[in-house]
C-alpha cells in the first residue's frame, strides 16, 4: 500500500490513435479519478496529443499505462519509457510485443507446453490456393481474427468455406495477417493476474455468438460468473493454464487471461493482454473486487510491481521466427 504522506506523482497515459481509444480514455480517466481519490498527483498525458518522448519525465516517480492497442501494447511506448528512465506499469516492451501478436505468442505457448487451439497465419497477399489448404487443414468450425488487435476487434468465427472471403476481407481492415485458429466448442473463460496473485476466473456468457466488442463494452445483459456449477479441478486447471502462459511470455504486472474450456472441460488459451482495461465493464477490476481488493488498490498495486526490481523472463524468440504458420515448417 502507498505511504499517503508521500503521494507519487504519476502520469497516467491513455488515449492514442489506436482502435480502440474511446476505451483507453475511459480506462484513464477511471484510474485517474481513483488515484487521486487515494492522494496521489495524477496528469492525464495522451500520446496522439502529446510527444512521449518529449516529455520531461523528471517530474513524475511512475507512468501508468492505460493505452489499449498499437502503441500501447506492441512494446512501442513500453520502449520509449524504458529509455527515458521513468518506470511504468505493466509488462516490459519485449514481452509487451511477444504477446500483442497473437501468432508469437501462441509459438511460445506451444514452446511452453501452454495448450493452445491448432493455427496458421495468412498474410493478405496469399492465393486462393493457399488459403483453401490452410482452413481445410484446420477445419470448421474455425476463427479468422487479426494478428495484432485487441477487443475483439476482426474476429469472425467460420462455420463453413463460403464465408472466409468475408470473414479475411474483415479481418484485413484491422492488420496484414490473419491468425487462423480452430474453434474451440465450449466456454469463455477470463483470468486476471496481479504478478503471482491469480484472481478468481471468471465465466462469461454473452448472448451474442462469442465475447465481441458489444459484448464486451455496450451490452448490459453480458453475464459474469464466479459462482459457476464447474468442478473445482477444473477452476483449478484455468489457473494453472493462465499463470502458465504469463511465465512462458515473461509478463508483470497486471494482465488479463482469456480461454475457452471445450466440452471435455479442458482450458485452451486464446491470448493474454499486457493491459486490461480499467472501465466499468471491465474484468480484472471485477475479479479483484470479489478478492477484497478495490479499484483503487488495485492500481496502486500495480504501480508497486512496477517499482519493484523486474523479474526475469524467458528468452525471447527472434521476431523472424514468429511470424511463420504451424503448417509451414
């Protein structure tokens, strides 16, 4: 917990020109709000406004980071932070942009024995030829979602070959390459993490086909369970499998875990982000409340594993050898 007699003096910074900003400012402003309500100084610093680099960062003790997508969570400003000197929440830039991309993260899931649903990465350019081999090969149902985005934004779950075209054409408008992904029949799962602390996972259930954009940020009938009839060995296993994946990707700090558990009740692990949000949708928030601890704890929480020495992380692959598919070896 901060010593209140010496309030840190922190420069949240949310905003950017990602996809997903609208949500960044509302994670800002939310952490802004309870960080001041707790006696700290708190600046509200938005990339798109203001040049990171720049800044003077003598005048703060810690950065906050409440930016969602590209520059935000690639490893971008994880960078420019790391040079200037000034810490900053959540994952270093190196396992910042291993996890950011699905695809290099997903090989280091399989390094790690971490169980993750078959893949291959198409690129926009591909022929028609190739992309038939490669959604055969995985099979339908199957996923088409961006390499690089978050919030669900791209994704598309395929039911049959007539609609990949329109599935790929969606998923280019947000990046390059498209993670093909076999679906995983079954339930949605999500796992906050503080460092070592697991919360509690939680159950989603949504209407909607899966936990899209709407699901996640508009609807009110989205459905978050703690108290679920799961076994407890298989709450468990969620765990296991979402602590398991932070280790094999090197992340700090607080970060949130997403799964699916098929129908045999095994957890496979979909992707981890490197910086949740912090809105009143939001879901590491809401674990962490069902653990006792308040919003506002929860951010000075992080901002103390920021300040703590930095745990080491795995060797990283090069960013030549992730790129490639599962089936191209």
């Amino acid at each position: 917990m901060a010593d209140t007699k010496h309030p840190w003096r922190i420069a949240v910074l949310a905003g950017g020109d990602s996809d997903e900003r609208e949500i960044s400012l509302q994670s800002g402003a939310a952490v802004q709000q309870a960080l001041s309500a707790r006696g700290h100084f708190t600046l509200h610093l938005d990339p798109s406004v203001v040049d990171v680099k720049g800044v003077d960062w003598r005048q703060f003790d810690v950065a906050f980071l409440a930016l969602h997508g590209q520059f935000g969570e690639d490893g971008q400003v994880q960078r420019i932070l790391e040079d200037a000197g000034i810490p900053y929440t959540g994952s270093d830039a190196t396992a910042s942009r291993l996890a950011f991309s699905k695809s290099a993260a997903k090989e280091r899931f399989l390094q790690f024995g971490v169980p993750t649903p078959e893949y291959s990465l198409l690129h926009y350019t591909d022929d028609l030829s190739r992309i038939e081999r490669i959604t055969r090969e995985i099979g339908y149902p199957l996923v088409i979602k961006p390499d690089c985005q978050g919030s669900s934004l791209g994704i598309t779950i395929v039911k049959s070959p007539d609609a990949v075209s329109a599935a790929l054409k969606h998923c280019f408008h947000f990046d390059g390459f498209a993670v093909v992904e076999r679906a995983i029949i079954g339930t949605e799962w999500t796992v906050g993490l503080l460092d070592d602390l697991v919360l509690p996972p939680i159950l989603i259930e949504t209407d909607r086909e899966f936990f899209d954009w709407q699901a996640k940020y508009e609807d009110d009938d989205t459905r978050y369970l703690f108290d679920s009839s799961f076994p407890s060995h298989v709450l468990d296993r969620i765990a296991d499998v979402a602590k398991n994946a932070c280790r094999a990707l090197g992340t700090r700090g607080m970060v949130r875990v997403d799964l699916r558990v098929d129908e045999q009740l095994n957890p496979w692990l979909l992707e981890v982000n490197t910086i949740p949000g912090y809105t009143s949708h939001s879901l590491v928030p809401k674990a962490a409340a069902r653990m006792g601890i308040e919003f506002g704890e929860l951010c000075e929480r992080s901002i103390e594993s920021c300040l703590r020495k930095e745990p080491p992380h795995p060797h990283i692959l090069p960013r030549t050898s992730v790129r490639r598919t599962a089936n191209d070896n």
